[in-house]
C-alpha cells in the first residue's frame, strides 16, 4: 500500500506539487490524470526516490522516501517520461544490464530477461541497438526495464505519449496486463488513456488533487451542471438579443454564446442538473420567432468534468470533490 | 510477493554500471581517438629521444604523458555525467538500487580503466628499452605508478567536473583548467615568497610526479593523489544528490 502524505515540492520560484496527500491500495491501477505542468512528474520523482520532497513523505509498504529509499527502489520499476535509455546499446544488451544493476542473479536472471522478451514482444529486435527503434518498440523495451525484477509497484509515467495510434493500442494491452497483477500509477494528460486503463483516477491540477475517484463515480459527481446547446441561424439574426431573455429563463445558471459554426450562432447553457429545459426552450424561440435549428442535451462526462477542474478558476474549484477528501 | 532474491551479491550494481561505462566508451570514437593520439605523440617523443638524442629512455615520454593527460582526461569524463543528465537516463539511474557514491565510483573507475589499457599500450616502448639495454626499472614503474595516480585524481577531478551541469564543454573546460591550474603551479613558484611557494610546490602534479619518477616511493606523494581522487569522488556524489531536475 502506498501512502502520500501531504506533499510537497518546491523548485526554485514555483510551487510544483502543493500539499498532495492520497492512497493507492495494492492492486489498484490508478490514473494520474492531469494538464502540462500539473506536478504528476514531479510526484513521480518523489514516489520513485529521484528527488526528496520539499515537505510530507511518501509511505511504500510501510518505507519511508526520505529514510529507506533503497529497500522502496527494490520493490519498484520506474518508466519516466520519453523514455530515457541507454540508446547506444543493443536491446538485449540493454536488459542484461537493468537485470544486473537490479541485483538479479543467473539463473534467475536470465530466465527474467527471456520472460519479459516474450511479453513485451522483443524478439525481433534483440540485438538492435535502442537507437534505431521506433518509438513503440522504445517504449516496450522501457516497459520491460520497469518489470524486469518483478516489482510490486510499477510507475509509468506519460506511458503512451508520443506514440501512433497502433502504438498506443499495443501499449495499453500491455499495461492492462501488468495491472491485473500489480500495483500501478501512470500519469496522462489524455483522458482516454485512464479510461481505457485505470480503476481510478486522480485528476490533480496546479499542484493539487481536484478529483478522485473511478470514472463512474467522478461523471455521478457532475452534480449542479448540465450542459445545453442551442444554435440559431446566424443570418439575419443577432443572438446578443436573446441572451437576456434566455437567461432569466428559470433553471438556467448561465449562458455562453461560444461563437459562430458553419452559418450557426452557439449558445451554452447551464442549467440545473434535474430540469430538462429543451422543450421550455423551443417554446420561448418559437414565441419569438427566433431561428432555432438546434438543441442538444449534453450529459455530464469526465470530460466535462477534466476541462472544467483544469480551468482552474473558483466557480469550478467548488463544485469539485476535492475538498470532500481529507487524509 | 516477489518470488525473486535481491540480496545476493553486493555491488553487482556497480559491476554493471562499470560495464556499461566501458561499452559506452568503445561504442563512440572517444576511446580510440584518446588511445591512438596518446601513442601517437608518446611514441613520437619515444622515438625522437632514441634515434635523434641516442638515448633509450622512457623519461621524456613521462613528462609528455602527464601534459597529454592534462588533455585527455576531461575529454574521457566530460561524458559520465553531465550525458546522463542531457540526455534524461539519469532519471532512471538513480532510481535504481544504487547509491549516489556507487554510481560515482563505477564511473571513475571505467575512465581509469580506460587510461589503464592507454597504458598499457605503451609497453612496447617499455619492451623496446628494454631489448637495448639497461632501463632504470625503478624510475619506470615510478613514471606509470605517477600517471596512473593523476589519472586516478584527475577522473575523480573530471567526474566532478561533469557532476556540475548538463553540458560536457563546461565540464571539459572546468576539468581542464583544474588540472591545467595543478600542472603548472610548480613552474610559477620562482616568482613567489618560499612560504607559499612551499605550499603551491606540494600542491603542483609536477614535484609528485617527478618524486615517483626518481623511482622513490614516499607516502606524501601518495597521499596527494589519494586526496585529489576522495576529494573529487565526494564531491560529485554530493553533486549528484543535490537533484533539481
Ligand atoms: N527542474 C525544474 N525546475 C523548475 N521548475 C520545474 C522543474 N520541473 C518542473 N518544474 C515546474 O513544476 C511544475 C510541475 O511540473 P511537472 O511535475 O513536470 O508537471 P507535469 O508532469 O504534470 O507536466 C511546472 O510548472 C514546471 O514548470
Ligand atoms: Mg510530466
């Protein structure tokens, strides 16, 4: 079980990971989901003992970060972002070493090194050096230097950035295999990456956690906010006009014209989550003569909530969950 | 859960970063060039002593060696570290279970190594004199014992060098004025008052140098070289701790 108290980290001049305290219980695959510049790298660094934290601790299996990271580094395999190896060696060559340097002895370690051949699909590249693989191919061999010595914790971090699409399939295949018996973190900016992975989510933005829970659980919490879309024809009619009498509409919070598509003037709204205001909105455009040609529902998703909790300001940092968690 | 035994053999870690150091070398020109250009020149001033001076001796190949040293030696640790910074892998390096002095120390010993096999390339001269006629066998074991000892404190010099940012040029410049600065302290210590020249002397490379090349061994001069290379390994493991990145 791992174990993140309050922490913190601070670089010179900005406050990267700002007071973060959460638990990942053994098994579970969680998402870290989050902006460029959210701090999930930096929390990575800290969970894996690159980098101590400015304040707080990080509990792995009972260890501390700060007093016992060699017996945490053990038990963990670590993949950071744009997967920095030793390109100038051949593949095998290359996990011969990540085996040795993790302590394992023959036969064992050969027997590792054939076995994460095998699952990651290396085969055919044995003896290329890293530097001439493609991207997918860098990335498993990444893969396999985190799980050679069969950790108990595996953290990816952006496991899947920069690939093609084929590429990212085969990946996640990979990475829902090693979930199924390991504990493991990853980070993402892409929401579909957790939603195609992970069995929870912890969406953390400007150094705070602003959501978690497992991706049904975070739509559910979409309360208050529902989301209507009405386009009329732009042509001769000025939407400005309507904005007023469409706002003081009952159930409507509020109302955003987001600009003109294809000869159609948007307007969203948000209204409360339980009044469906479709009808009450055809009836006021019809009345008006308004030029109506569309209305559309939009159901609350983690998309939604994502961009929302990413915008950052205080209208949104209210009707997220984070405050709901404390220790 | 892990049914594997992580205990067994102590620094098979350091092993296998040393291992890699090494291939890491022969796998870019860096190795070759530094072994060929320092028998090239080593083997010139050799032959230049013997056919135009008439002299079998190793003694002027010495001197020559410490000031071709005082090149290569920042060119060969330029890379151990601040490579590993530019290009991320120290990201994964140091997560591994190995301490920031190991990894300091399986470095320096992959660039002594490499001036190791420099070395010992040079034995032909060595055999030659010795095919010729009488060698003062004291003084060439002192003359490599000597470049072998500034080679030691000159990779844990250069290693700190590298330890300091990302670029290999900063550190190729640090290392060498460093290394440059103790070469030539002994030939500016006329122009000082004796108390500090005494002082500069025990500091210079040059009068340990020429100590071991006399064939004496004392533990002075060793302690000077011994202190150089603790100093420079302990200061690029506290280097490599202070992580910002
Ligand atoms: N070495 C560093 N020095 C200074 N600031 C940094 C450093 N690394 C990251 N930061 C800053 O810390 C914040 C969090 O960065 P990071 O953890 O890399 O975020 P993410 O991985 O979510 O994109 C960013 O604002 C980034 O600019
Ligand atoms: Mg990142």
């Amino acid at each position: 079980m791992i174990s993140v108290e309050n922490l913190r980290k601070r670089y010179d001049g900005t406050v990267a990971v700002d007071d973060i305290s959460f638990e990942v219980q053994t098994g579970e695959v969680l998402g870290f989901l989050g902006p460029n510049g959210a701090g999930k790298t930096t929390t990575m660094k800290i969970m894996t003992c690159y980098m101590p934290p400015t304040s707080g601790d990080v509990i792995i299996n009972g260890r501390s970060v700060l007093e016992d990271s060699m017996e945490i580094r053990k038990s963990l395999g670590y993949l950071p972002e744009d997967s920095p190896l030793y390109t100038f060696l051949p593949v095998l060559e290359y996990l011969q070493f990540v085996a040795e340097m993790r302590g394992l002895q023959p036969p064992i370690r050969g027997k590792r090194i054939r076995e994460m051949i095998e699952v990651c699909g290396l085969g055919d590249v044995l003896s290329r050096d890293i530097r001439e693989l493609s991207r997918g191919y860098r990335q498993r061999v990444g893969l396999a230097q985190a799980l050679v010595h069969d950790p108990d914790l595996i953290i990816l971090d952006e496991p899947t950035s920069g690939l093609d699409p084929n590429q990212i399939a085969e990946i996640r295949t990979l990475i829902r295999e090693f979930g199924k018996e390991k504990t493991l973190i990853l980070s993402t900016h892409i929401l579909p990456e957790v939603t195609a992975t992970c069995d929870r989510v912890i969406i953390i933005n400007r150094g705070g956690i602003v959501a978690d829970g497992s991706p049904e659980e975070l739509v559910g919490r979409m309360q208050g906010s529902q989301r209507l879309q009405i386009g009329f024809a732009a042509g001769s009619f000025d939407v400005s006009t309507a904005v007023p009498v469409i706002e003081a509409l009952p159930g409507v919070s509020s109302v955003e014209s987001t600009g003109v598509e294809g000869g159609v003037a948007l307007l969203s709204l948000e209204t409360g989550k339980e009044s469906d205001l479709r009808l009450d909105l055809y009836r006021l455009a019809a009345g008006n003569e308004w030029p109506l040609v569309e209305l559309h529902l939009e159901q609350g998703t983690l998309e939604d909530i994502f961009r929302e909790l990413t915008v950052g300001d205080e209208s949104v940092r209210r009707t997220g969950p984070a405050s709901e968690r404390e220790g | 859960m892990s049914t594997l035994n992580l205990t067994a053999i102590a620094n098979s870690n350091i092993t296998a970063l040393y291992k890699k150091e090494l291939k890491a070398y022969f796998n870019s020109p860096i190795a070759y060039v530094v072994m060929s250009v320092f028998l090239l020149m080593a083997g010139w001033f050799f032959a230049n002593d013997l056919f135009l001076g008439g002299k079998a001796s190793l003694r002027t190949f010495f001197e020559v060696g410490r000031l071709i040293f005082v090149f290569f030696i920042p060119a060969i640790t330029m890379r151990l570290l601040a490579e590993e910074r530019q290009s991320g892998s120290l990201q994964l390096l140091v997560t591994y279970p190995i301490s920031d002095m190991e990894i300091v120390i399986a470095k320096w010993l992959a660039g002594v190594t490499l001036l190791a096999a420099t070395l010992l390339f040079t034995s032909i001269y060595w055999f030659t004199i010795f095919l010729l006629g009488n060698p003062d066998e004291g003084a060439v074991i002192g003359g490599y014992l000597g470049l072998m000892l500034m080679g030691s404190a000159g990779c844990a010099l250069g290693l700190f060098a590298s330890s300091l940012s990302r670029n290999q040029i900063v550190a190729f410049v640090f290392a060498f004025a460093v290394l440059f600065t103790l070469f030539i302290l002994d030939s500016v210590i006329v122009f000082l008052p004796a108390g500090i020249a005494g002082v500069l002397e025990y500091l210079s490379l040059g009068y340990h140098l020429d100590n071991l090349s006399r064939g004496v061994l004392d533990s002075r001069d060793l302690l000077y070289f011994l202190s150089l290379t603790v100093l420079g390994l302990a200061f690029a493991a506290d280097r490599l701790a202070d992580r910002k990145e």
